[in-house]
C-alpha cells in the first residue's frame, strides 16, 4: 500500500484493511463473525487496488468483490475493474460477486461495485 501511496499513516492501512475486508463464510458449522474474529478476512489486494484506482467520473465505489452493499431504493451499479464491467438495476442491495452479476467481467482480477451517481 505504501507503494502506491507514500503518504498513508499506519492508522490510514489498517483503517483501509478492515474497510476492504472479505465477510466470513457462513453456514460451515464453525461460523465466525467480526465480533469474536475481527473485521473479516483480510484482501490486501483490494485494499491495494483502491488505493491505486482513480475516481472515476459519474461512479462511486461502494463495495469490493465478496462485499455486501446496499442502495437507496433502485440503483444503476456496475461490477468489474478498468475498462470491463457488467451493469444491472439494483434494489436494496446485494454482494458484489460474480453470481450476483451474472458473470465475471475480467477473469483473475479484483472488482469492484460502482454506483451511478
């Protein structure tokens, strides 16, 4: 992360580090949750990759793949990185993922959830 970004404090990493944090798998017999386990698995390629990705004009980050996100009643959002995305009306919410998508748009890279704004 310092790589891309010198000027990030240790406080400034972890806080990004538990933000891009995967959820832990349910239904395994042996849950664990952020209560008893921390802020999830870490990604420290996500966490790398959005500090690396510009703003994009018209679109807002609101999850990284594996990630739960929500909208305010019907949303245009996008899933993919770069120039590759898949775009679908969302109401609520869902997770960012392949499956909910329908597809992946750019195979062995993090992605992303954009909103429209």
């Amino acid at each position: 992360m310092l790589s891309v970004d010198p000027t990030q404090t240790p406080a400034q990493i972890a806080q990004r580090l538990r933000q891009k944090a995967r959820a832990f798998p349910s239904g395994t017999g042996s849950d664990r949750t952020a209560s008893t386990c921390g802020a999830g698995i870490a990604d420290a390629g996500a966490a790398v990759s959005a500090l690396s990705s510009p703003p994009v004009s018209g679109w807002t980050t609101i999850a990284t793949e594996g990630q739960d996100f929500t909208v305010n009643g019907t949303q245009t959002v996008r899933y993919g990185a770069g120039s590759s995305w898949v775009t679908r009306t969302v109401t609520g919410g869902g997770t960012c993922s392949n499956g909910r998508f329908g597809t992946d748009p750019l195979f062995g890279t993090v992605k992303h959830c954009q909103v429209s704004s």
